[in-house]
C-alpha cells in the first residue's frame, strides 16, 4: 500500500516545477540574449540559454478572405513582438551544465 502511494506521488510530481528548482535573472540585453543570475559572478550568454516559445517572436502565416466589394484571397505574415525588454526580471532553470531555460519573467 505504501509502495502504491509512493509511484502515485512520483508520477504527480513528474513534471511539476518546484520553485527550489527556479532561480531569478535579470535581462541585460535583447534580442542577443544575455543574462544575469542572482548571486552568479558573471553573466550568461545566447549560447547557454534556452527560451519557452512564448517568450520569442513569432511569425505567423495568415490568411484573409475577402468578400465584398469582390472576393479575393490575401495572404502574408503576422509578427508578434517578444515580450522581453532589457532589465526584465526572469525566472529561470537551470539545466545540464551551464545553461539555463528561461521559463518566464516576473510579474510586478
């Protein structure tokens, strides 16, 4: 019985984020990343630096159908903007090594 809770316990926490887990930066240049670790004595490069999707711009292939004054088809790309500035508070994991995975950025 205790082995059976002990597996459930694994597989609820399999892939939870502890916040021990999770640090704070600070972005000290965009879109060349660079970062600053609390307590770190120097910062990280692009190079050592993984960032979620969302946190990146994205393109987006669209498509608009018009049909008045007369139908047509018009095509292109949408960009959304980072939302990452320079100074921005980041939370962030560190991985294998030196790199980290930028999870997000605080909110104030």
């Amino acid at each position: 019985m205790l082995g059976n809770a002990i597996k459930l316990f694994k597989e609820k926490v399999a892939a939870h984020i502890d916040a021990r887990d999770t640090e704070r930066a600070t972005l000290l240049s965009w879109p060349d990343a660079r970062i600053e670790v609390d307590g770190d004595p120097y910062p990280y490069e692009a190079s050592s630096l993984v960032f979620a999707d969302y946190l990146q711009e994205q393109k987006i292939e669209i498509t608009f159908e018009v049909e008045e004054p007369a139908v047509s088809t018009m095509k292109g790309k949408m960009v959304v903007p980072s939302p990452l500035q320079v100074g921005d508070r980041l939370i962030v994991s560190r991985m294998t090594g030196q790199r980290y995975y930028v999870l997000g950025k605080e909110v104030k």
